[in-house]
C-alpha cells in the first residue's frame, strides 16, 4: 500500500484503521507498522474529525421528506390467486426437477459398469483356478 492510498482511506473511512473495507486493513497495519509517523500525521487528524461528526446528533427527515419518498416508492401489486398459483407451481417444478435429478445420479451410480463387470468376471475366475491349500487334498492323488 502505498501513503497516497493510505491517506485516501483515512479520508473516506476515518482515522479507525477497523472501519475500512476489510481487504485494506492488512496492508495499512503493515504500512503503520513500517511508518508509525502517519499515525500522527494522517490518522490523528481523521479521528479527530470522526469524533466531532459522531458528536452531532443524526438528521431527523421532517415530514414532507418523508411523504415524497413514500410517494416515489414503487406501489405493491396485489397478488392474484393465479400469480400466486404459478409461483407455486414453479416452485414445485423445480423441486421436482431437482429430486429427478437427484434420482439420475444415484441410479447412474449404482449400476455398475462394463468395466466392473469384466474386474468382477476376473476375480471370480481367479478365486475358482486357486488350488487348495490344504495338504491332504494333494496327497489323495
């Protein structure tokens, strides 16, 4: 970070190094740590100016303020029973969707593959040519 960037934070957010943009905060605590002066220099005066605003008492919007945004406020539409049946509906469409795809996946996934069956085919082949490891089996021929 550099000190211009610095003091162009300190002007838009104050002198509270926790009340900038969280991306910022750990380059200006290693640009303080490496250059404690701009504490005093730009910080002190930012806070100083944070204080006198938090001290005023916030803004009350008086009355006309307040019918005018009101007025300007987009107005609600009353939902009808068919938008509201087609709301439900969609979203019903879309669990079932979602369901129906859950359903493919775990049915692709338990079928095994041809590639499965030929290792299954192996094995039991192997299992059934192994001679038996028992010794009086051999000594009866």
């Amino acid at each position: 970070m550099t000190k211009t960037r610095f003091e162009a934070l300190a002007q838009a957010y104050g002198g509270d190094v926790t009340r900038w943009p969280e991306v910022e905060r750990d380059a200006a605590l290693r640009l303080l740590a490496a250059q404690p002066r701009l504490a005093r220099t730009v910080l002190a005066p930012a806070l100083t100016l944070d204080m006198a605003l938090d001290a005023l008492p916030a803004p009350a919007a008086d009355a006309d303020l307040r019918a005018r945004v009101l007025a300007a406020a987009p107005k609600a539409r009353a939902a009808t029973p068919w938008r509201r049946w087609i709301a439900g509906a969609g979203v019903g469409l879309t669990l079932a969707s979602a369901c129906a795809a859950g359903v493919a996946v775990v049915a692709s996934a338990a079928r095994p593959s041809a590639d499965d069956r030929r290792a299954d085919a192996v094995l039991i082949d192997a299992s059934v040519d192994v001679p038996a490891a028992d010794p009086s089996a051999q000594d009866q021929t």
